[in-house]
C-alpha cells in the first residue's frame, strides 16, 4: 500500500456516512471543540486546534494521503454535509500494512451509534480496498466512548500500553484495540 485513494463517493451503510475531510468542515470542528471543552484532551492533544491549524491540516492532507502517512476522513449524516466528527488515519506502517485510528464526535451526534457504524465502513474500506492488514484504535483507559465505539465495530481489545504516550506533558496508559480482515 502508497497511499490512502481519495473517495470518490462517501462511505455509507445508510445510517452514517464518512467522505474525505475538506476545508469547509472547519466551522463545524471549531464548534465542537467549543462546544466539548474536554475534546481535545479525548483526542489527546495539549489544547484546542485553532482554526488556522485547521485549515494548515486541509492544505497537508492530500500530500500526507498520497504518500501514504496518513487521512482525514469526515462523519456525517446522509442527507447532510455537516461534520459531525472525524477519523484520523495515521500515523501509518506501510512496510507492515498497518495504520492507527483515533475518532471523535461532536456532542450532539454522540450516543447514537455514528461512531462504532463510521468506524465499520472506515475499516472495512482500508483493509479491503486500503490493502492494510491491521488497525489499531488506541484510547486512554477511561474513554469508555471510543472503546465502546471500537468494540461495537469489531475491534477487539488486546490489552493496555503503560506509559505508552506522551500526552499533555505526561506519560499516559493507550488501551490497544485492533481490527484485521479474518474479523470482518
């Protein structure tokens, strides 16, 4: 695997559907981090993106997706355009065909299943169409969300990292989920 293609058509199973990341799903990524204050600490980063980081994001991604590094992909709802959360893919191991995801949902589209559902096509659509061989969904212990969210999409959970990454100036515990194509 080079590269992660872009979609030409949005992922759906009809309930939820995920498209490429573009650069007008940036009002609606500030929105949410406002509207969640503890979201950048789920997404395990120091603070809020800024807009401007938002938009330096959407102009790397086409590189960072050609060479196979990483993508951005949007949740929504079919019949809408309007972001209601992301999956990160990346950082990737194209010698092992392997890539890690991180999710995560605005408030307002949380508890309805989006997520684990938005997770399924991603997968489904790296190991089969990606040509990765294995997934990895990584969540400090206490995001009972995104564990939830990964177990519902048939991740499986392997165990606990200790002291596995450095997040907001400290050394945190990852617990370590993973998809591979016999689990599809």
């Amino acid at each position: 695997m080079s590269s992660f293609p872009p979609l030409l058509e949005p992922l759906t199973d009809g309930q939820v559907a995920v498209r490429d990341y573009v650069e007008r799903d940036i009002p609606e990524i500030l929105i949410a981090y406002q509207d969640d204050p503890r979201l950048h600490v789920l997404c395990g980063e120091d603070r809020p993106p800024s807009g401007a980081e938002l938009g330096s994001r959407a102009e790397r991604e086409p590189a960072a997706r050609a060479a196979g590094e990483q993508a951005l992909l949007t949740i929504v709802e079919p019949g809408s355009d309007a972001c209601r959360g992301q999956i990160r893919v990346g950082p990737s191991d194209p010698d092992h065909a392997r890539a890690e995801l991180a999710i995560w949902l605005a408030p307002q589209a949380r508890g309805r299943g989006l997520g684990s559902r938005a997770l399924r096509l991603a997968a489904e659509w790296l190991l089969e169409t990606c040509g990765m061989a294995r997934l990895e969904l990584l969540a400090e212990p206490d995001n009972a969300a995104a564990i939830a969210a990964g177990a519902a999409a048939g991740f499986v959970r392997e165990g606990v990292l200790r002291g596995y990454e450095r997040r907001r100036g400290k050394r945190v515990d990852v617990t370590v989920m993973s998809l591979i194509p016999a689990d599809l």
